[in-house]
C-alpha cells in the first residue's frame, strides 16, 4: 500500500487535488473501486460535485488529453454510494452483515429498568416510545462522545475537567448502572425489525470494523481517499484502518488548523504528529485575499508555536495578471448602529454577492432580527430552523419568499399549483380571504394549477383583489417584511431565486466559502484557547472577498482575554 499524506491551509486546493486523483486513478481502477469518505455531509456532497462537475471534467481533458468524461457521467449512481461521511458508508455496510441477528433479551424489559435512571437525568418524563428515548435522552449524546473518543462511559467521565464534568451531572456508580443497561439493551434489540431506527452510527462503525462479515463488502476497494482527515475521531480511525487494509492507494488529506470536532473525538494532537511530514504540502492560496490571509495568520501563530512549525500561505491572485487581490476587514461594535453597518447594509441590499452570517454558541437571534428588519430572505440549516421554530421565534424566511412569489405569479396571469394555493392561503390577511375559504374547503380543490380568477370565482379571495396591483398584492399576506426587497430584485433585473444569505454556524460552513463572511465574536461556551483560535481560523477563512467582525464589548469572544489580535 502506498499512503499519502496531503496538508494545507484553508483554500489550497486539497479537495481539489483529491478530485484530480480520482481522475488519474481513472486510467487503472473503475470508479467502483475507489472510495472517497469526509467527515460531513457537507464536505462529501462539495467533492462528489466537483467530481462531476462538467466544467472540472472537461478542463482535465483539456489539460490532459485523456477522455474521462463518459466514465465519470456513467458512474453517478456508483458515487453516490462511494463517495460519503465515512458514518454513512460503515453505516450501509454494517446494516447488509447484521441483519437477521436476532438477541434474547427482551428490550422492553431493559427500558424498564432503565426508565428510572434516566428520569432522574432528564427534563423530559415521558417518551412516545423506545426510539424517542433513545434519540432524546442526554445519555446516549454523553455515550457516543465517550466512544468516539475511544472510550467507556467511565472512562470518558473520568477524562473530563471539573466544569465539564458538572455540566453532564452524572455520578460515576450511576453511570456503571447506565452503562451496563445500556449494553442490555442494545444487545436485546432485534436487528432485523428495528435495526435502522435502534443502531446509532457509532454501532455501525464498531460492528463495520470489528465483525469478519464485513470485510468481503468492502475487499474491492482499491483507492481510498479521505478529505478533513483532522476530524475523524478514533473509532473512525479504526474504520479507516480497516477499509485500508487491502487498498494500493491510500490518500488522506487535511489541515490541523481545522480541527474543530473535538467534542466528537477528533484529536488535533494526534493529526499533528500523523501530519508533521506530508508528502505534498499545498501552499497558493486560491480563495482568501491578502487582508483575510493576514488576519488568519494572525489568529492561528499561537498555535503554529505550539507545534513548532510554520507553514508558508500565499494570498489569493488575479488569474490574469498575477497580483496579489487585496480584499477588506471591517470590525463593527455592532450591527445597527455601528460606523461600518451602513456599508455592510449596501452590500447586503444592492449587491449579489453571498453573505454568510456564522457564530458559534450563541443563538443567532439578533442577527436574524436584523435580517428580517432589513426585510432580506435568508437560509439556515434544517436543523437550526426547526429549533427555532419549536421556540416560535420567527417563520421560515424561504417560505416568506415563496408565498411572495406566488403573489406575483398570479398577478402576472399564470397558473399556480395546487399545494403552493394550500400553503399561501393560510398567510393571507383575514380580510383579503372570500366568503368561502377554509382549510376544509380548501382542502377539496382537485388537483391542477389554477389563476387569480379562480380563487376569487371559488370564494376564496376577495373581488377586489382582482384589482390590487402586483407588489400590492404581495401586502394581502400577514408576512411582508421582504415587499420592498422584492421589489428592488424584479425591478433591476436580479434573480429572486437566488440563495445568497445564510445563517449558519462554525461547524456547518467547515469546507464552504463566501464572498463575505459576518463571524459574531460571541461566545457562550467555555472552550481552551486553541479551539477558540481553530475555531475563528476557521471562520474567517470562509472570506473570499470581505470579513466583517462583529465583536461585542460586553461578552466573551472566541480569542479570549490572552488574544489580542483585534486590538
């Protein structure tokens, strides 16, 4: 087997370079042999489209003189298998080699023994059923850190500091109990019922690396290549080195800098001794102009002492004449009323380019308060947006968007869906709503797209909406805060469908870029220095273009007391 070891910091080019490998090991293995794994969902859906991506594609045959395009096209199916989280490739392996296992144990009795432990550790008294249990209660999050890290439960405890250890609130000889109950239970579970909803990921990987069964799913494997390799916890190690073991090519690629999974058992340490020699170390920038390149460097020295190396990142160039691109940095007190809002405001409302407000701990509230007061739609990750729907904080700002569009649709002439009818129907004011809606009526609509005359002929709006003008008519819905954003959009010939703000955090734009980035310095957490320094290393290099940070006088910020780079 020859391994090699790919480093480099933000924006190099390391996924790059491993797409460029799958190409060129095209010449000898079919892509069925090759297996590529990250550590996200995020980062394994970037490079499997880079992969496919027509563009790459067609500039590496330019380059090369080798037709790979129809193999790469043909193989889509094949790459949405093999190129995954490495969770999710153990996950489906491990699902094929353990069903049909039945065990002895009835599992309602487990959870019967275990029901009082976990009362006494929960908020939450009542479950709807076992898999609620399961996915709900705090244990089980506290077990999967414990194993991640290679570790038991006890062991895990012991590891923790003073402080970590009072957040989980649990007592050594209660965690024996819990711990033992634990494994009854998942030894009673029945895998060929219940399999999919019981076994959590990290069962998968212990049964993908530790059960003889698995071995033959996976001995085609010829080239394997693993991208943010500084995140992978130990069991995923494990994995790894199973799934190496009959491979000819074994890439990893990744950057220490970036390691900001330690909660799920990532180990900077490790990585960093793993990753002192890489055979190719990737040093031209290709996203971070040379104002965000310097601020990065800035953040993360303290860390390259540490370590004792340093590491050479050129700032990003123009294609065409080879300058160094400048870019900007701006620092703002705070979003309203700060001297550089104004700017940032602009931007927002009359440019095109993305923004991506990220932060770390804290909820985002504010900013999406200020967003919505701008009047300006923005994406947010499922999960987020479900939690803070659950707290009736604000509606979905794509739906807002949408029944907006639908508005304008109809006020234009066309046709409108049936399910989008449903969906605006129930935003619409209760005085613009015709005598004859209800989510009965509107319920027994047949299926077929349907005109502005039609919901006024069947009752469902009023007369007089027939003679509301276009961006009026957006004004009949309860939701409006976006109107004159809209407006600029359509007038000027911008593209409304276009996603361009998000709000995110530090975890989940890990292998993104943008052309601004607005990191909220705030923190809520208490972590060491260095991960507060990975982590706005890692925020800050998302910047293509502008970083705008927005740092509080009042709060704890992610460089801590000991940093004072922003001064």
């Amino acid at each position: 087997m020859i391994k090699i070891r790919i480093a480099g910091p933000p924006g190099t080019g390391k996924t790059t370079r491993l797409v460029r490998i799958f190409y060129e090991s095209l010449d000898k293995y079919s892509p069925a042999d090759m297996l590529l794994m990250s550590h996200t969902k995020t980062a394994a859906k970037i490079i499997r489209e880079k992969i496919l991506d027509p563009k790459t594609i067609l500039q590496y045959q330019k380059e090369t003189g080798k037709e790979i395009y129809y193999k790469v096209q043909n193989a889509k199916k094949t790459l949405e298998y093999n190129v995954s989280t490495i969770h999710s490739y153990c996950n489906s392996i491990a699902k094929q080699v353990t069903r049909g296992i039945e065990f002895d144990l009835d599992d309602y009795e487990i959870m019967a023994q275990m029901y009082p432990l976990f009362n006494k550790h929960t908020r939450s008294k009542k479950f709807k059923d076992i898999e609620s249990l399961f996915k709900l209660h705090p244990f089980f999050k506290f077990n999967s850190f414990a194993r991640n890290n290679g570790m038991s439960p006890i062991e895990y405890y012991s590891s923790l500091g003073f402080e970590e250890k009072d957040d989980y609130k649990y007592y050594p000889a209660e965690l024996q109990e819990l711990e033992k109950n634990y494994r009854g239970f998942k030894t009673s579970i029945k895998v060929n019922e219940r399999a999919e909803n019981l076994l959590d990921f990290d069962d998968m990987i212990e049964y993908f690396y530790k059960i003889e069964e698995a071995k033959p799913k996976y001995a085609h494997v010829k080239v394997l290549i693993v991208d943010e390799a500084q995140d992978s916890s130990a069991i995923q190690r494990e994995a790894e080195k199973s799934l190496s073991a009959n491979v000819d090519y074994f890439y990893k690629a990744g950057d220490p800098d970036q390691s900001i999974f330690e909660f799920s058992g990532a180990d900077p340490d490790a990585f960093h001794k793993e990753f002192a020699n890489p055979e190719i170390e990737l040093e031209q920038g290709y996203r971070c102009p040379r104002v965000v390149n310097d601020y990065c460097k800035k953040i993360i020295k303290d860390v390259w002492e540490h370590y004792e190396y340093s590491r050479v990142w050129a700032p990003l160039k123009d294609k065409e004449t080879g300058e160094i691109i400048e870019g900007e940095m701006y620092m703002l007190r705070d979003l309203e009323q700060d001297e550089n809002a104004s700017e940032l405001r602009r931007r927002i409302l009359e440019t095109e380019e993305d923004f991506v407000f990220t932060y770390r701990g804290n909820d985002p509230i504010s900013t999406m308060k200020y967003l919505m007061n701008l009047g300006v739609p923005f994406q947010m990750p499922y999960n987020d947006l479900q939690k803070l729907k659950r707290k009736k904080i604000f509606e979905d700002p794509s739906r807002q968007v949408k029944n907006q569009r639908f508005f304008l649709d109809l006020a234009n002439g066309e046709s409108v869906a049936l399910k989008e009818i449903k969906q605006v129907l129930k935003s619409v004011n209760p005085q613009y709503l015709g005598h004859n809606y209800s989510p009965e009526a509107a319920d027994s609509i047949p299926r077929g797209s349907y005109t502005l005359d039609y919901l006024v002929d069947e009752g469902f709006l009023q007369p007089g909406v027939r003679d509301i003008s276009d961006f009026q008519l957006i004004s009949i819905t309860r939701n409006i805060f976006m109107k004159n954003y809209i407006k600029d959009i359509v007038d000027n010939g911008r593209d409304l469908d276009k996603k361009r703000i998000f709000v995110e955090n530090i975890h989940t734009i890990k292998g993104k870029e943008f052309d601004n980035v607005v990191l909220d310095l705030t923190l809520t957490r208490t972590e060491d220095l260095f991960s507060k320094k990975r982590m706005k290393y890692v925020a800050c290099s998302r910047a293509k273009k502008t970083l705008w940070l927005v740092k509080s006088k009042t709060k704890l910020t992610l460089e801590g007391e000991e940093d004072k780079d922003d001064k």
